[in-house]
C-alpha cells in the first residue's frame, strides 16, 4: 500500500486509514459528520495527494488533448483550469479529470483509481513528436482548504492576492515560502483552493496551516466527509455515477461535452446519445424515511425495476435528508417520479428531486 | 474509555447487562468507535424470539452498513425507541441512553459463554 507525504500527520492527528486508490488514506479523523460541518460552516484541510498528476509539455499538448476528451483544451485560457472527461469509443466515461494551463506546461490531474489506467491511455495515444509526459503520481502533492473561511485562512500564509483569483482559475505563488501552484478549484460545494506542492514542502505546510487555524475552527477532513460534500453537491464521483459503461450524458455532464468539436474519442456515441434522448440518466433521490439509501440497492416504479442507487449518504446541509443518486430509465428519472428503493427485502419510498441537493449561497 | 466491569460481553462487541430473568443489550464503546456516525439503527420487533448470536438488525453509520447480533436468546421485551429519531446517543452513551433492546432471556446460563470486562479489553487491543 502506497502512502502519501502527508502519512505521518494523519497517523499523528488519530486517523481512521483504509486502502483507497492503491493508497492508504484517512477516512476520518474525528467524525464524517464534524468534518462535514466545519467544511460548510468555517473551512476543512484535505490531502489529495493520491490524485494522480500528470505533467503535459510540448507545442500539440492541447489539440491533441482535443481529441481523446468531450470537453474544449485548446480555448483555454493561461491559468485557467477546466473540467474535462475521457471516454471509451462507446462513450463510456475512462475518467473524470482536471486540466491546469500553468505557464510553462500543463497539469492534469486524475482520480488516484483510475491514475495507472490514465497513464497508459495517455502514452497508447501520444502522437510522435510536439507532446512529452511526466508521471507525477506519488512524486508531487496536492492539499486543498475547503469552506467560506478558507480564503482568509488561506491569505496569510500565501504571496498572491486570493481575492482576485476567480473560480476555476490558478497562479503560481508562495505558500510559507514554498513555491506553489495555487488553485481556486474543489470538490465540496464550497468557495476553495487547491495547492500543489512538493512532497518535501507539503508536511510543514499541511502542520502549519491545521495549528495556525484550528482555533478558528479548521479541521482535518477525510474522504468520508469529502464524499457526503460531494454528493450534496450533485458532482459526480468515478466508480459511482461515472463508470466505463455510464457515459458523461448520462452523468447530467453534457455542458461538458463539446459536440462542436471536430472529433474526439466516444464522440460519435455521445452524440447518438444525446440524439436519441431515450438512456438511463442520473437523477437526484429524496429518501421518505431514515434509512439510508446505498450503492446497489434496486430501484421500482409502477412495479417495474428501474435501476438502481449509485451513491447515498445523509445529508446534514439538506436537512439531515437520506439523499442518492441513481442510475434510472429515463421515465422513471423526472422530477417527482415517486420511486421504490428495495432495502434487505423492503420496498421503501422515495422522490426523484432535482440535482444538486445542495447549493451554497453567493 | 474504560469497560464497565458490571457488564457482560460478545466477541461480537455487544454487551448484556443481566438483570435475574432479564437483560438489557447495547453496543460497545469501541464498536461506536469503529463505526462512525451511527444515523440509523433498525432493532427486533417486540415479541420476537431471537437466538443467541444470530443476526437481528442492522446499525448503519454514515459510510457502512453493520449487521446486529443478539449476544443473548430470548424474547424481545423492549426496544429503545429514542434511537428512531437520535440514533448519535448510540456514539455518545453506548452504555447508557444508546442501549438497543432488552430481552426476557431463554436460558440465562448462556451468560457464561461471553467476557468478562477484561478478557473483552483483550480483544480489542491492538
């Protein structure tokens, strides 16, 4: 099991650690549901170290790129970042991902599962020349700070402006002093930023930032608790609303599906797809009572089965709600579709809502 | 926290406190510790026959679903109703207002077959 460079301050700080993406990472250190709260309330310090980061050079990075994602590379502007998705030839999703335009290359970042998987469906279709490669999983760090206070957190300790860097954008500056990509990127639903760093920088910074800060009510944030932000947030997560078979239509992702493109890989199926306007799509589901909905579980309607749960979790920013999403027949999936979610042999009540569960106010 | 030495318990991390004929069932501190945020707890029905260690409910905490096992046979008694609407009092008093269920026991002698509060500190070390 590999570990991050953050290993040592996770076991110090107690946490809960279990195998993810190859890597052995903190569920929790606390309580999901703490961690959760301070996240939304005031700001949680996460380490995403396990994402894989690949390095992107050369003059064709970005038409190339072009053409194996469902969203736009080449329009990017300098330092920003966008969403993007890989697909199979079927359209299914290969991943879900993140590109960086930073000065003097690109970054992509990965899902830790899919990261060995990305690295060959990269270099299987590297053209011969103008695009060069660096596999920085495990080599490089990300931490992120999450929450309406991470900002002023944040400031501090960095030699940038923060204010003035918008959302989806990012600068290189100085965290403490370390050189630092510096992102305003998340996955929680909450104003955030997103630090790329060296292993050797990143224990310091990561110490620094959890002492300087708790009193103000920072906390250490596991998967467990990025998981429930997440899915209050409607985004989608790899292995759950996204998989080789899900494609990015289904997800509810079509914004980022640019069928202008001139081609890229899946997107004649996706088109199909969007055309034909009769799949099996991702909707948002209000449970009836208190048990929570999980991944498998079947799903009925007017006695048919339908589909089935993808994700569920409560969800205390929804008030305290049993939320989930699932994969369902397209008729099945409007809004306020009265659905039955089959738990250990019961049928139990549930309503198709719109997604996403959660929006933070501006 | 420190096992309480009056109780009795499974290898299962339930445990029993006899009262003559009786028991009452709950969780242990380290079994809430392993599960999380405890959000719901389906118990027994009232009246019910359950056989010692059998499965007999399910406490699902925010990441996972566990299966309850009964460490004692009995009849249902009493369950703890409070848990429908505050299962969390199983985090924060898992021996005392996060009790389960009480039980109107078969054969109390089954008692002998589970730990006394040190030999239960045991299994869960390390």
């Amino acid at each position: 099991m590999k570990r991050t460079a953050l290993h040592g301050e996770h076991v110090k700080l107690g946490a809960k650690l279990v195998p993810f993406g190859g890597f052995e990472m903190p569920v929790q250190y606390s309580s999901i549901l703490k961690e959760h709260n301070a996240v939304r309330h005031r700001a949680g310090l996460f380490d995403l170290s396990h994402m894989g980061q690949f390095w992107l050079t050369g003059d064709m990075v970005a038409d190339w790129a072009d053409t194996l994602t469902t969203n736009a590379v080449a329009t990017m502007k300098p330092m920003q970042a966008r969403y993007n998705l890989f697909c199979n030839p079927a359209g299914g999703t290969h991943d879900d991902t993140i590109f960086y335009r930073l000065e003097n290359r690109w970054l992509l970042v990965v899902n830790a599962s899919n990261a060995d998987k990305m690295w060959e469906h990269l270099n299987a279709n590297r053209p011969a020349s103008g695009v060069e490669l660096e596999n920085q999983h495990g080599k490089s760090a990300l931490i992120a700070i999450q929450g309406p206070r991470s900002l002023a957190m944040l400031q501090p300790h960095v030699d940038v402006d923060l204010e003035a860097l918008k959302y989806y954008f990012c600068i290189e500056g100085r965290v403490d002093g370390v050189p630092a990509t510096i992102a305003r990127t998340g996955y929680t639903g909450e104003d955030g930023f997103e630090l790329f760093l060296s292993n050797d920088a990143a224990p310091k910074i990561w110490s620094t930032l959890l002492e300087s800060h708790r009193g103000e009510g920072l906390e250490a944030c596991g998967l467990g608790a990025r998981d429930v932000l997440r899915l209050e947030a409607g985004m989608p997560l790899y292995g759950h609303e996204l998989t080789e078979e899900i494609t990015p239509v289904q997800a509810g992702l079509k914004w980022a599906v640019k069928t202008t493109k001139p081609e890229f890989l899946g997107k004649e199926a996706l088109e199909g797809q969007i055309h034909g306007d009769d799949y099996s799509r991702i909707a948002g589901v209000v449970m009836g009572g208190r048990i929570p909905a999980r991944e498998g579980y079947p799903v009925w309607h007017g006695g048919r089965l339908v589909g089935s749960i993808r994700s569920g979790s409560i969800a205390p920013s929804v008030d305290n709600k049993n939320v989930a999403t699932a994969l369902l027949e397209k008729a099945a999936a409007t809004e306020a579709t009265r659905l039955e979610i089959e738990i250990r042999g019961t049928k139990h009540e549930a309503t198709v809502v719109p997604l996403p569960f959660y929006k933070r106010a501006k | 926290m420190a096992q309480p030495e009056d109780l009795l318990y499974s290898r299962e991390h339930e445990w029993v406190k006899l009262d003559g004929e009786s028991a009452t069932i709950g969780i242990t501190d380290y079994a809430q510790e392993q599960l999380g945020d405890i959000v719901y707890v389906e118990l027994p029905k009232i009246g019910t026959e359950i056989e010692q260690f059998f499965n007999v409910g399910v406490i699902e905490s925010v990441k996972a679903v566990s299966d309850l096992f009964t460490p004692m046979s009995g009849k249902v008694v009493e369950i703890n109703e409070t848990l429908e609407g505050d299962p969390a009092a199983v985090n924060r008093e898992p021996y005392g207002a996060g009790w389960l269920f009480k039980l109107k026991l078969t054969d109390p002698d089954e008692a002998k077959s589970l730990l006394n509060a040190a030999a239960y500190e045991k299994t869960t070390a390390g």
